[in-house]
C-alpha cells in the first residue's frame, strides 16, 4: 500500500490555477490523485517531483551518474 498526503493547497479562483504540495512514496499516488481534476475539469497538471536530502544523499551516486 502506498502513501499519499496532501500538505498544502491553494486554488486561485480569479486566475484558474492552482498549486499542491504533497508527499507520497509513488508516484502513482499523486497521478491517482490528480486524474478526476484532469477527467472532469479538464485541467492540465504538471507534477515536479523532488527529494528529500536523505533521499538524495541515498542515491546520490545513481543521480550524479544520470547527470553524465
């Protein structure tokens, strides 16, 4: 079972946009979370994903070699 929590939210109704800031152990959670707001309100949703330093320092060396 994965882990999904929604930490912030804010929707600007004078602007149509919106921001979230979530953490979840997979990203299908957050995808899982965002479809009904691209199905039924036809949204467009752009995910950034980032780590936290303790994640980061785990994999630091799989990263570094991504980077070239």
């Amino acid at each position: 079972m994965h882990h999904y929590q929604l930490n912030w939210n804010f929707a600007s109704q004078e602007d149509s946009w919106g921001t979230a800031i979530v953490c979840a152990d997979h990203i299908s959670k957050v995808w899982q979370h965002t479809a009904p707001w691209i199905k039924h309100f036809k949204v467009q949703i752009e995910i950034n994903p980032v780590m936290s330093d303790d994640e980061f320092v785990a994999n630091q060396e799989a990263v570094y070699a991504a980077a070239g």
